[in-house]
C-alpha cells in the first residue's frame, strides 16, 4: 500500500495518495458525523472542507476559538457546530478560565446555537495552578467548573471532557504522582460531576483509557449519562489497535449508541506557512498539499482502524512510543495499525446514529 513517488512526512509516513486511499475505502455505511474537531483558519477550514468530503464527513463538532467561529461557519455552514471553550490563548487566564469562560459560553450560546460546553480536565491542567493563583480550576469539580456547568444546564447546554491522558504519559511526563495524581484519581471528580450533573457527558478520546475497556464499562455502566469519544487518533490507533478484535467487538456491541466518532483534527492556517515559524503548528505542516494530508491521514487511519483487516504500520508518526522505550523508537516511528473490520450495523452507530440520537434533540 506504500505509494509510489508521494512525499512523505510526519503525517504520511509511507507516501500515501490519501484521495485514492479514500476511493478504495469507499462510502462508510452512514455520512459520518466527527463530534471532536479544532477547526480554525480560513484557508485551513476550506481544505478541511476539501477532506470531509473525499472521506464522508457530514458534519463536525468544534472547539473553535470564538473570535474565529463566524469565519469557520461562513466557510464550512451547516455543516459546523460550535462546542463552547475558554479563550486558552488569552493572556489573562486567571479571567479566562473563571469569569471569562462563563462569557464564552453565554456568547457561544447566544450567537452560534452552541449546545455543548467543554472542560478541559488533562492532567497537564495542573501546570497552570501557578499561573491561575490557585486551584480552584483546576479539579474537574472545582468551584468555577461547577459555576459554568450550572450556567451550561441552565441554558439546556451538555457536557464534553477530557479527563485522563495515555498510560504512557502517566508512566513518564506524569510520574511524579505527589503533582498530578494517578490515573484513576483523575475520575474520583469527574464522577461526583456525572452525579450532581444530569445532563449527557461526552468523556473525549475513549473517555481518557482505551488501554482499559474494562473500566470503561464500569463507568458506563454507573452513569447513564455518560457517552465516549473515539478521539485522539493516534492514541486510538496505538491502543485499540492493541485489543483482540473479539474483545473490543464485544465492547462496541455493549455500548452500541455510547460511542461516537471523534477524530480530534486541528486545523490552523499556520499549518500553510512554508517559512520560519514560531508556531508549534508549522512543524505539522507547511503547505496545501502537507495540511491536507495531515487531516487526511486522520481520517484514513480510523476509519481503516474500524472498517478494515489492514495490518501494518500506522501512516501517522508517534512519539509516545519513543517516551516509554527511546532505545527502540524515535519521533518518526509508529505503531502497527491493526484494522478490526466492525460488522456494519455498529459503524453505522458509531458514525452516524450515536451522535443523530444524542446530538440532534438539542438543537431542536
């Protein structure tokens, strides 16, 4: 499958043609909808525009900035929805992330019908304890996150997270435990939320612990209102793909209508800069050509993870595999992509009627 004469980079390891890769793909069994996106720029909008349609994407679900969503909308239209954040490029985050973001939500609601509010709750979070002056952020059941949760709900608004990271970050970058707790401390909170909180969780990126489906049952099964995300692409990949197909087909049929779609795609215009930058999103990509295939490959990688039998190497380069083992791996190795060929009644949920069950009703 490796192409011919294509070039290559961190997003396209083998030189794929992504156009003809998803010609061969063919339709998916429903349009897919992506609950899980970051679409900002004009021009990156459009060739993300240009992806969903070789790939099937009928609409997205993005944590645009909100001084950049009416130019992302009057490019992408009904097919964009906004999910409300904070101003994380604002200088002031102590406002940003307290007062400000109940700001966001109310413009967010007001001006673009958003229906989805998100807490940001990685671990990593922590760092900017010094910064904000105190913790009272910071958890996921912190006095603010509760203030803006209560405004969300008031505004018939639900709920998106993310709660935990890889295990492969908690077994380096988050070793020191005394900081950032262990991996299951992180949804001792996230739970007295799921209580005190009716309204439907989205838990991004398999809910923070693909590596662990069952945990991931035993949270499904406590909170009715819980639903999970496949985001993170190439987490999911590396992870899920570790799974023997029975037992995540056995998974995804037990929580057939919990799991929706997310692929976690970034899209900036830095990503079109062929110069010197100092932007960390100019090292992704630095042309039409290489931005496409950075959404692309995205794309191309679960649905091959979902619909296919394919084994052999990810096209998508990941560093996590050099944190753990950097005798074995470098920034440009990947994980073998072990496609787990779901039957088609389970990607038509998953793709489409998880997120048209859940999702349509508040807009209406």
């Amino acid at each position: 499958m490796k192409g011919i004469g294509n070039p290559t980079s961190a997003s396209n390891r083998l030189g794929l043609d992504y156009r003809a890769e998803a010609a061969r793909l063919g339709a998916a069994p429903k349009p897919i909808i992506d609950v899980h996106t970051h679409i900002n720029g004009t021009r990156a909008a459009e060739i993300y525009r240009d992806v969903c349609d070789v790939f099937g994407v009928c609409r997205t679900y993005s944590q645009t900035r909100l001084d950049g969503a009416e130019k992302v909308r009057s490019i992408l239209g009904d097919r964009i929805r906004f999910i409300a954040v904070p101003d994380f490029m604002s200088d002031d985050k102590a406002y940003a992330f307290r007062e400000g973001f109940l700001e966001n939500v109310q413009a967010f609601h007001e001006r673009f019908g958003s229906r989805i509010v998100k807490f940001w709750a990685a671990p990593r979070f922590r760092d900017y304890i010094e910064e904000l002056g105190s913790d009272d952020v910071i958890a996921m059941d912190s006095p603010w996150r509760v203030r803006v949760a209560e405004l969300a709900q008031s505004l018939g608004m639900m709920f998106m997270t993310h709660v935990g990271d890889p295990d492969t970050w908690f077994s380096t970058k988050y070793a020191d435990a005394s900081v950032y707790g262990t991996k299951s401390q992180q949804y001792v909170a996230f739970e007295r939320m799921l209580d005190r909180f009716s309204s439907p969780w989205i838990a991004a990126h398999m809910g923070g612990w693909p590596e662990n489906l069952g945990f991931l049952s035993g949270l499904l099964s406590r909170h009715d209102n819980l639903y999970l995300d496949t985001s993170a692409t190439k987490w999911m990949v590396r992870e899920l793909g570790r799974h023997e197909r029975a037992e995540l087909l056995e998974f995804f049929t037990r929580w057939k209508g919990r799991i929706l779609f997310g692929s976690d795609i970034v899209t900036s215009d830095d990503h079109l800069h062929t110069g010197p930058s100092e932007s960390p999103m100019s090292a992704l990509a630095g042309d039409e050509r290489s931005a496409f295939d950075l959404y692309a490959s995205r794309y191309w990688a679960l649905r091959t993870l979902f619909e296919t039998d394919y084994d052999d190497e990810s096209p998508i380069a990941d560093p996590d595999l050099m944190l753990c083992e950097p005798e074995r791996y470098d920034e440009t190795s990947a994980p073998r992509l072990r496609g787990k060929h779901l039957p088609h009644d389970l990607l038509a949920g998953l793709y489409h009627d998880a997120a048209t069950d859940l999702l349509d009703p508040i807009h209406e």
